[in-house]
C-alpha cells in the first residue's frame, strides 16, 4: 500500500518519527504478506488493520473498518490495512 511521507528536512526528530513509523507499517505489511495461508483460511473476504502483527480490527466493509480504528481513538495511520482475499488483484491496462 502506497505511503505519502510529508519530509520536513529541517527537522531530524520529525524524519526520524516518520521513519519509525515506516519501518512499523513495513513489518506489518509483511506480517500479512508472510501469514496470507492462514489469514485466508480465517479472515476470507475482510478488511482487517494490523498493529505490531496482530490484528486489531477486521470489518467486511471499509468503512466499518475505518469507524472501528476512529472509535478506538487511534490514528488510521499506525495500521497496516488490508482486504484478505483468496487470489491476488489482476490488473489489465
């Protein structure tokens, strides 16, 4: 999933901040990438958020899945969202 990182270069902390949190969305998306067999197996057809390589939330909808990270009071950000499904996505252009 595509990251837009806003770089403030005149300020280390906050690139380093944002270079963290890249590095924890990385894991986590290769958390997913990793555990696919088993996710499909529990989680066909759902969206789900995942923080620190557990699964946080999980809605069949998008927008339930944003509505449950916002009632949590989390950030959006600080999850690996992605919708489980048995086959990869085929695009043709």
């Amino acid at each position: 999933m595509p990251l837009l990182l806003n770089k403030d270069v005149d300020n280390p902390r906050v690139e380093s901040r944002l270079l963290n949190k890249l590095n924890r969305l990385t894991k986590d998306y290769s958390w997913i990438a990793d555990n696919k067999e088993e996710l499909v197996k529990s989680h066909l057809n759902l969206y789900i958020a995942v923080k620190n390589q557990k699964i946080a939330f999980e809605d069949k909808d998008f927008d339930g899945l944003l509505t449950k990270i916002r009632r949590s009071r989390h950030k959006v950000d600080e999850y690996a969202i992605d919708f489980v499904r048995r086959h990869p996505v085929c695009l043709l252009l």
